[in-house]
C-alpha cells in the first residue's frame, strides 16, 4: 500500500479536494488532518514517554543533598 500526503494552501477547498480524490480509481480511504492535530499527537507521545520514565525513577535514590541535585531542582 502506497499513502500520499497532500499540503493544502490556506483558503483551498479541503472538502471539494477529499471528494475528488475520494472518487479517484483505486484510492482506498481518504482522510483529513490538519498540522495543529499532528502536533498534538506529537506533544501527547512526548508527554505519555516523560510520564513512562518518570514511574521508573524511584524518588529515595535521589540525593537531594548534593548540590548538582538541588541546582536542577531550582530550574
């Protein structure tokens, strides 16, 4: 299977484009993003990997005593 990503210039007419192709021979399924929806998918895997890694730290092997600790506890 083959995908082909479009970039439409603002203001184009995203419907009347989808069912051109839509009705195009051998065209299987269409859909409509836009890049805000790409970004929040984005953003949503970065947070699900940080919140992942944070359950893995244990909180008593942290030295809260030395300095480097406290410098990036201050930021």
């Amino acid at each position: 299977m083959t995908q082909i990503v479009v970039t439409l210039e603002n203001g184009a007419d995203s419907s009347l484009l989808q069912r051109m192709i839509e009705n195009m021979k051998g065209v299987l399924n269409v859909s409509v993003r836009s890049k805000k929806d790409d970004a929040d998918a984005c953003d949503s895997t970065f947070v699900d990997k940080l919140r992942a890694i944070k359950s893995q730290i244990d909180p008593e092997q942290i030295d809260l005593s030395d300095d480097r600790t406290q410098y990036i506890m201050s930021k």
